[in-house]
C-alpha cells in the first residue's frame, strides 16, 4: 500500500528564491498533498508490465531477423538481430527513466521513480546502475531477493537494493504529488518542502 513521505504544507508557504507567499493547491480526491511511496504490488505490476513488453520485442526481433533470412536459418543472424533490438529497447526504458522517471508500465501504473535526496530525475548513470541491479532478475533467486530488499527497507520508503544503489525512490503520483509537473508556479515550493522533509518520513503503520 502507498504510504505519505510526508505532508506537504497546507496553506500559505513562502516560495525558496523570491520569498512571495502562496497557497499550496489541493487536488479533489487525493489522500495526500506530499510525496508518497509506491506500494510493492503495484511496482511490481509495473515492472511485469515492462518485462512483457521487453519479451514481446524480443520476439519481434527474432521474427524480422528471420524475415530478413528469408525463413528459419542456421548462423547468428537471427539472434543477433533480435538482441539487438532489445537492446534498443532497454536504451529507450533506461533514458525515459532517467530523465523522467518513467517507463511504460509506470505510466500505468502512476509511478515516478526520483532522486531520493532531491526529487529530480534520476539522471542517466543512476539509471544505469539501477538498471544493473535489475536486469538478473530473469533468474528467479534474484528477483525474490530484489523483492525482499523493498519489503524489508529499514526506513520505510520501499527502496531495494537497485534504489539504494541508483539512489532513488519510486513515487505513487496518484496518491502525492509528481513533483516534476504539478503545483504549476508553486512547484519550486512543493519540492523544496518535500526535499527537506525526505528524512522524517511518515511511520509504515500510517495510511
């Protein structure tokens, strides 16, 4: 279940840089005004979506592969078209995730995976070494695991060995707010507080 990283505060705020005081908006309908934590099912419902979709190109790969041949063929051709094809695919989710935190299935699903610290895009090289931790995951040992180390994060904010090491955090912008595209003028007012609230997130028994 999505749990609040904190709550945002209601009201008047004073805005970091021009020091003019504005009222934060409420969306009609959401538990919290503040980031909140994804919760595991539905990361893990994104994330299947994202594997399916990788497989599917995977096999469209081996289908054009076989289709420049010709037909079925002995060689590397046909394999070495299709991984090559994945290949492009994984280069398409990783630059989406990095820069804006998003895949497929996150967009789904209502995720947004951020810098932990700041609750900017991850940037690419923190990507990449998320997506390292990731990838094994074909081996069912290593996914079990991935999915133990989120369950089993000490502070409560979800956050798997590829978090950890990527530096992230996955948001549930249904539930909080998407610090990258809402609050319009009063973003810089939303991060900033959510920024400087991360460490005192709220306590796992909270809904």
């Amino acid at each position: 279940m999505s749990q609040p990283l904190s709550s945002s505060p209601r009201g008047p705020v004073v805005e970091p840089f021009t020091g003019r005081v504005q009222t934060l908006p409420v969306v009609p309908g959401r538990p919290h005004d503040g980031p909140v934590v994804a919760g595991t099912g539905r990361r893990a419902a994104a994330f299947f979506v994202d594997a399916v979709l990788g497989y599917l190109v995977l096999l469209g790969g081996m289908f054009l592969g076989s289709a420049i041949q010709g037909g079925p063929a002995t060689g590397n051709v046909i394999p070495g078209i299709g991984f090559g094809v994945f290949a492009v695919y994984l280069l398409v989710v990783l630059v989406c995730v990095a820069y804006w935190g998003t895949s497929l299935g996150n967009s789904l699903l209502g995720l947004r995976v951020l810098r932990v610290d700041s609750l900017d895009p991850a940037g690419f090289y923190s990507s990449f070494a998320r997506g390292l931790v990731l990838l094994p995951f074909v081996f069912w040992p290593w996914g079990l695991a991935l999915l133990f180390s989120v369950r089993s994060d000490p502070t409560g904010r979800g956050r798997g060995w590829h978090d950890r090491v990527g530096n992230t955090a996955v948001l549930d912008i249904r539930a909080g707010i998407d610090p990258l595209h809402e609050a319009g003028p009063f973003a810089a007012s939303v991060r900033l507080s959510a920024t400087l609230r991360l460490p005192a997130y709220a306590d796992p028994s909270a809904r």
